[in-house]
C-alpha cells in the first residue's frame, strides 16, 4: 500500500513538472566542439529522463544476469524448504490424529528436505510418533535432544515432564517441573506443577515467593494469584499455630487481606488470638466472616471463645450470631444447640425445628434427637428422628475430588491440587425415583413422632407384682382339698415293721402369677383329683 502510494506521487510530480515546462517554453542551446546544438526545452526533459531509464533498465539486465547463478539457486533451495514444511505440516496433523505411519513417513521426509538443526520441529514430530507406536524410550532420548537446546529447552522438559508422569515418577517429573519454572517461570504448567509439588511437600515460603514470580510475569490473573496467595498463608499459618502464635496470626491476617471471605484463615486467625488474649479482635474477625457467609466452625469458635463462660452465657453469644444473620440454617443450629447444652429445650427445639424447615438435612434432625434424649428420654422418638435423619440430605464438609475430610487441607490428598477443598455437600446416593417416604419433612416427621411414653414408678411396679403373687397363692389355697388321714395300723404287726408317719404336708405352689403355672417339683406327691381345678 506505501508502495502504491509512492508510485502515485511520483507520477503525479512528473506530469506536474512537464505541466510546468508546457506552460512556459523555452529554447535549450548547447555548444560543443564549436557547433551548436538547440531543442526546445520540454524535449530536453523529456530526453534527460528517457536517458535515465534506459540506464535503470540497462542496469537491472545486467544485474539480473550476473546473479542468476544465485537465484537459481535460492529458487530451488526455497522449493525444497517449503516442500519440506509441508510435508513437517503434514506429520504434525498425522501425528495429532494417531497416525502413527503417515507421522513416520512425513518425518523421514521433512529430514531429507530440511536440516533438523535449522528447524527443530522435526525432533518433536519424530518423538509424537515415537510416542504414538509406544517407542518410549526414544521419545525420551528425543526429548532429552530438545532439552539441551536452548531453542526447545522448554518444549523438551515439558515432554520429559509428562513422561515422568506417565511413568509415575513424582520425583523426576518435579525435577523438571521446577527446571522449567526456574528457567521461565512464566510457562503455567511449570509453575503450576512446581507449586503443588511445593505445597505438599510444605514448603510454604518456596512456594509463595514462586507464585509472586508468577504474579510479576502475570502469568494468572490477580484474582486467582491472591487466592492462592491467601491458601498459602493459611497454610503456613496453621503450621505455626502450636509454636509460633504471633507468626500465625500475622499470615492469617494477611491472608484474610487477599480474601476476606475465607473460613480457614478467620478460624486459624481466631485461635491464634485468643492465645494471646486478643478476644475482642478474634471475635470481631469471627462476627465479619460470619456476616460474609455464615459457617458451622466459625460458630463453634465464637460460642466458646470463653473456655470459663457458662452455658447461658454461650447461649447469648449464640443470640448475637443469630442476630447477624437471621433465618439462616446455620444461625439456627448454633443457637439450639447452645440452647441444648443450657437445659432450654423449648427454644432448642423451636430453633432446630426451624432450621429443618429451612433446609431438611441430617445435622438438624440428629440434634432433635439429642433434644428428646436429653428431655424425655424416650428412645422410641429418638429413634424416630434418627431415622429422618438417615433419609435427610448430607450436611456440607471440606470436599476435594470425591474426598472428604473433618477439617480444611490446603492440598488435595487424591490429586495434589493446590486450593482444592470445597464447602459443600458430598456426594450422596445415585438420583433416581423418588419413593413415598424416602425423602426428610419436618412436616411428616412431626406429623409421624410417636406419641410420648408414660413411665410409671419401679416400686408401683413392684408393689403390683407382690399383690398379682399373693392373690395366686390365695386362689391356690382356697380350692386346694383337705389331706385324708391316714389307716389305722395293725395291732398284730411288730412295731418295727410298722411304717414311720409322714410328717410332711403338701404344700402349695407358688411358683407363678395365676396365668403361668410355672414349673413344678418332680418329687412331690401327685395331688388328688378334684372336679374344680385352677392349674
């Protein structure tokens, strides 16, 4: 296009030249070698810039056919070079769709058109097919010919990187990982690589002073750097939480600075306090986390802040929390479960009723059942809610990649992933049909709470159980018959051979209530038959 601009402006101030010289004309005389030579003036300028092409021209021939040799040469040479591309070009999308053959053919090719040196993408087209056919270790060796060229350092550490992942060699592929981070820490999958590898092996200052790199080369965005920033933080901060209280508080702090909203580190800033004595400030970071999203930790935290407060007193600060937030799940639960431990039963289970209402999960329906043991103690309703909470939802955990666990980890255990941990619900049940009954209502489960058991006294039961027994020994007694008296011995017999009386009387049995005869002794004499028996 400057070209064509410049084109036209010469043409332009030629014609406005001769325009120039048409309008004022003149004689032009030359005298040379004592004759004279006049023409007018325009054909002298006409003639002036004829001669000067002709020689531009003449120029250009010879020029052209001085460097024909060369050209010649260059044309066959960038004929080959593109030939040469394409069939690099070619490999390259065999390669990328598994075609191992074509990606082998096209290599062999591109290496007899082009000088591996001058192009070094013929090594990584070498090396995908290597990779494709499952020739491993002459990928590596591949990879290991672009690692040491500081061209492809990158791209061969990244290869050798995946194939020490592949491998499961952990160790190798962090040695390249953080190879590649020192030599560009702007590449993210080093960075990436070398800052989980860091963070599970806890070393945290390593860790932050790479991410700062990262942050400096803006190779992750500001938002997502002071997250990781913060996790980082927590992390170390509840390394030093058991020895080093005040350095935990500040990296809590700081972190709280890049990420107002983040449970751990108000929860590990907290505690850190409150070793120190700093109770207002730890409670006054625990009441603006718990307006920014309300969370069952922080609650317990804030209730027993106080290790010497009563529980009425645990109850008002379970009151204030409630207040920040009011007709939330959690606000409800902290507050009936402090209400619990204070004996007030009627607002612990209005609140924990509410809270069921609200959202119908295990944690609501497992603290009705503590209220009504604590209350009544009768195990049938307590039963009876637990069984609703077996059918509720699952409350909310640290989750990370199908792992859960008590407590907030900044690593994932399964992956590595850094920041990886989740507050939500964990995985239930496979969906499916919804049958009658398979699902928690508070509504239902009122509806269906088994009435409450009467429990009489142990000594009315007792005393009922002496009278039911001396009533069937009474009834045994009156129906009993009388004992006939025994023959008159013999005069004629000896005295001897006479028998001893039987001193023993028969005597009743006792062994039951009247309804249950119990078991009789196989030694007593048979009883006489009577038309009128009880047993």
């Amino acid at each position: 296009m400057v070209r064509l601009i410049i084109f036209a402006l010469l043409v332009l101030i030629l014609a406005y030249g001769f325009s120039w010289l048409a309008d004022r004309p003149g004689d032009l005389s030359l005298i040379w070698e004592g004759q004279i030579y006049q023409t007018k003036l325009i054909v002298a300028a006409s003639a002036i810039i004829a001669l000067i092409a002709a020689v531009m021209v003449a120029w250009w021939f010879v020029r052209l056919i001085w460097t024909s040799p060369h050209s010649v040469t260059r044309f066959f040479r960038a004929r080959k070079r593109d030939r040469g591309y394409q069939a690099l070009s070619t490999g390259l999308i065999a390669a990328g769709a598994g075609n191992a053959l074509l990606a082998r053919k096209m290599a062999a090719r591109s290496r007899g058109l082009i000088r591996a040196d001058q192009e070094p993408l013929i090594n990584l087209l070498e090396a995908q097919a290597a990779l494709i056919e499952g020739r491993y270790d002459e990928a590596r060796s591949k990879f290991e010919a672009m690692a040491n060229d500081p061209e492809t350092r990158e791209l061969g550490l990244r290869g050798l990187y995946l194939e020490a992942k592949r491998l499961g060699a952990n160790e190798a592929a962090r040695q390249y990982a953080e190879k590649a981070a020192d030599n560009a820490p702007y590449l993210p999958w080093a960075a990436q690589a070398t800052l989980e590898y860091r963070s599970q092996s806890g070393r945290w200052d390593d860790a932050i002073r790479l991410l700062e790199q990262q942050k400096a080369a803006k190779v992750v965005e500001k938002a997502e750097a002071n997250r990781l920033h913060a996790v980082l933080l927590t992390a170390r901060a509840d390394d030093k939480l058991e020895s080093n209280p005040a350095g935990a508080r500040d990296d809590a702090l700081q972190a709280l600075k890049l990420s107002a909203d983040f449970v751990p580190a108000a929860l590990i800033a907290a505690k850190a306090l409150f070793r120190e004595g700093g109770i207002r400030k730890a409670a006054s970071i625990l009441e603006q986390t718990w307006k920014a999203g309300p969370h069952p930790e922080i609650g317990r935290v804030y209730v027993r802040a106080r290790s010497g407060d009563s529980t009425l007193d645990r109850l008002k600060r379970a009151e204030r929390l409630e207040s920040m937030r009011p007709n939330n799940v959690e606000s409800l639960l902290v507050i009936a479960q402090a209400a619990l431990d204070a004996q007030e039963f009627s607002k612990a289970r209005a609140k924990a009723e509410a809270a069921a209402r609200i959202e119908p999960r295990e944690a609501a329906f497992l603290l009705l059942a503590d209220i009504e043991e604590a209350e009544t103690g009768d195990q049938g309703r307590v039963r009876h809610w637990l069984a609703q909470a077996l059918k509720a939802p699952r409350d909310p955990a640290w989750v990370a990649d199908g792992f859960v666990s008590d407590k907030w980890l900044p690593v994932s255990p399964v992956t590595g992933r850094l920041d990886a941990f989740e507050w939500k619900a964990p995985f239930g049940q496979l969906e499916g049909p919804v049958e009658e009954g398979s699902t928690a209502s508070i509504e239902t489960a009122l509806k269906t709470l088994p009435p409450l058991r009467e429990t009489r006294p142990e000594s009315v039961v007792n005393d009922h159980r002496i009278i039911e027994l001396e009533r069937a020994a009474t009834i045994a007694e009156a129906v009993r018959p009388a004992t006939p008296a025994p023959a008159p011995a013999k005069a004629a017999e000896p005295s001897a051979s006479r028998p001893a009386p039987s001193t023993s009387e028969p005597k009743p049995f006792f062994g039951g209530l009247p309804d249950d005869p119990g078991v009789r002794d196989p030694k007593m004499e048979p009883e006489p038959k009577t038309r009128l028996r009880l047993f």
